[in-house]
C-alpha cells in the first residue's frame, strides 16, 4: 500500500570515515581512498550519539502510514525485521508500537541479518493470507555506527573490519493490506540458507555466548567469503523464483537488492544478465543500511517516481548466516 524512509542528517563521507581509522589507529595508516574505489561508497549516514534503532523504525513507519492516509490505531500487526536492536528484551517491536501510538496491533521481532526486512514481509503476507491480519505494518530501523570499530592494527586486521566502514544508518517501513485485486501484490518468493557458514559474518557480544565482552561488539566479517556464497545461490534463487511465476527477466522492472558493495551488485546482475542501470542502488550515498537497504530503496524510488503500478519488481538479498532470499511484486 505505501513505504516509509527514515534518513539520519548526518553525512559521513568514506575520506572522513578513513581519516578517522587512521586517528585511532597508532599502528596503521588508511590509504586514501580505499573505501570507495574497493566498495562503492562516498558516504554514509551516521544517526546522532545515543539514537536508539526503534527511532528511525517509527519514523520511517509513521511516513508510510501518513503516506497511505492510514492511523496508527488501524494497525494490526507491526512486524520489528532488523538486523539491530534497542535492547535484549523486550522484542524492541514493542519499543516501536509504543512511539508510533499503534496501540492495537500485536507485535513480534524477526530478526534475521540482513534478511530480515524480506522475512518480516513473508511473515506478514502469511498472516494476511491466513486471515490473522488485515493491515500489517513491516519495519526496520538500523543504527549500525555504534558497531565499527575505529582501531585497525594491520592491512590483515583490516580485511575483517572494512565492511563495517561503509555502515550507514536508516529506516525503512513497508505498509501490506489485505486485497482482493490479483494483479497487485506481494508474490511468494523464495528463500536459502547454510548455518555452517554464520561464522563468515558477526557481532558477537550481546547474547550468551559472550555476554560481558565489549571487545566483540564490532561488527566483523569475511566480505570475500560471503559475497562467494550470494553469487554462489542468489542467481539461480532469481531464476527459479521467475520460472514458477512465468516471467521472463525482461518482464522485470527493477531488482531491489540488499547492497554490500558496487562489485557484488555487479557481479549478480552478470551472472543473470539483467542491465545494472535497472537496478535500484542506495550504497553509493547512503552506505549498507543492513535491513534497511531494501525498504530504503523501495521508498526512495516510489517518492521519485521510478516504480508505477502493475511493474514487475523483484526484491533481493543475501545476508549472514549465511540466508539469501528473493521476493517478486507486482506494485
């Protein structure tokens, strides 16, 4: 029905962001212009010291829903998909319905990396399917700064720390409603995942496998190892997910994938053939939002236009864990 963004005012460029590494970092010096050549980015959004994710979730879920002309009240099921949190517990939905004043909705997290967001609107199609919801309302909200680590001791040291340099913060809501129109809408999709990759991938510390290190609050991962695996499933995952639907990739308007770097977005759209200039990229200027790479983009091409009614979309992501999932839409 509507989608929702909530972007920090806060730039960060990838020449401040180096500049930064090599402050606090005695032993290493960041090569200038390392982060935008090997990812794409120039500059991110970094939320203000001490801004909770459940923030930008409400923000961005209150622009979908005035962007629908749609109360809060008439909620009924408000679906947290992020890959951050405000708090261990309660489920930081709860958090959410609180500030958005959606008092008759039940909630829950879904919290999956960065599949969150595309599990969150699998669940919520199921509810609505079911007959458990009518309106449901997805949100993601990403305050992703406070996980990097500033302090590199090596080009090795490096290798596991530079995704988290292009992290950005944002929010991003999708408002789904029951309908009895065929040709619109949400499409099942499909989904993958190998857990004996969760390793390539990770901020340890918060739960109880290292409850009290503050050393493992930083995000960490293998980008060459995971970026393998999506290039690896994600292609033939878009591919079957068209076949079963009977569309042909040229059918397709735009893909909306989950974006880690410009070289891996490219890397997929040579793998399955589809032109690169279709595809909705956000990394460039707002970093890797996480879970809300995907909602983000999706707002920002309805609010400019670049998406209209009865287009074929495809919403795409690989994550860690390592999951990887494909979503078809028919706007």
């Amino acid at each position: 029905m509507s989608t929702g963004h909530a972007i920090p005012d806060g730039v960060i460029t990838s020449a401040e962001i180096e500049a930064l590494v090599t402050e606090r970092s005695p032993n290493f010096t960041m090569p200038t212009g390392l982060v935008e050549r090997l990812t794409g980015v120039s500059e991110r959004r970094h939320a203000p010291k001490g801004t909770p994710s459940s923030d930008l979730a409400a923000q961005a879920g209150l622009a979908a829903l005035r962007n629908a002309d749609v109360d809060p009240l008439s909620v009924d099921l408000l679906i947290y998909s992020s890959a951050s949190h405000d708090v261990s517990e309660p489920a930081t939905s709860a958090i959410v319905q609180h500030k958005m004043g959606a008092r008759n909705a039940t909630f829950a997290d879904i919290k999956n990396a960065c599949n969150s967001f595309l599990n969150g609107l699998d669940f919520a199609s199921a509810a609505i399917e079911t007959g458990r919801a009518r309106r449901v309302l997805v949100v993601a909200g990403e305050v992703l700064s406070p996980t990097i680590n500033w302090s590199i001791d090596s080009s090795l040291d490096l290798r596991k720390k530079l995704a988290a340099l292009t992290l950005g913060d944002a929010g991003g809501a999708v408002l789904l409603e029951a309908s009895e129109d065929e040709g619109r809408g949400l499409l099942p999709g499909r989904f993958v995942s190998d857990g004996s990759q969760w390793e390539l991938s990770t901020v340890l510390a918060g739960g109880t496998l290292m409850p009290h290190d503050n050393s493992r609050y930083y995000f960490e991962c293998d980008s060459a190892g995971l970026q393998a695996l999506a290039i690896e499933h994600i292609p033939p995952l878009i591919e079957k997910t068209i076949a079963e639907l009977g569309w042909g990739l040229d059918e397709v308007r735009r893909i909306f994938p989950h974006q880690v770097s410009k070289g891996v977005t490219q890397a997929l759209c040579s793998a399955i053939g589809y032109p690169q200039d279709q595809v909705s990229v956000t990394l460039d200027r707002y970093g890797n939002n996480a879970a809300a790479s995907i909602p983000v983009a999706l707002s920002l091409a309805s609010e400019q236009g670049l998406i209209s009614k009865g287009d074929k979309l495809l919403l795409v992501c690989g994550a860690a864990g390592f999951t990887a999932g494909v979503l078809p839409v028919i706007w």
